[in-house]
C-alpha cells in the first residue's frame, strides 16, 4: 500500500522518488516535540502571568 501511495504522488507531481533517509522521522518527531514543549511553556507562562497580576 505504501509503495502505491508513493508511485502516486511521484506520477501525479511529476518529481523524480528521493530517499528521505534513515533519520528523517526521528528527527521530524523531534521538531515537533520541541515545537509541542515550547507552546505548553507558552500556555504556562500566560496561565503564570495572570495568576500574578490578579
């Protein structure tokens, strides 16, 4: 099933197979887990920020 999804988006786009690479959804998941981190520190920082002015 994978391989069929892949040939159709290589046919549809018209763009040559690239190889991502081992290391391509590790390090994918670690973006998006820095990215998830920071926005709870955001909601933290905002939740701390009220507490303090009230």
């Amino acid at each position: 099933m994978i391989y069929l999804c892949a040939a159709y988006f290589i046919i549809k786009n018209k763009e040559a197979y690239k190889e991502l690479g081992a290391d391509f959804l590790e390090s994918k998941r670690k973006k998006n887990q820095i990215q998830s981190y920071l926005d709870k520190l955001k909601k933290l920082l905002i939740r701390f920020d009220k507490v303090l002015y009230y």
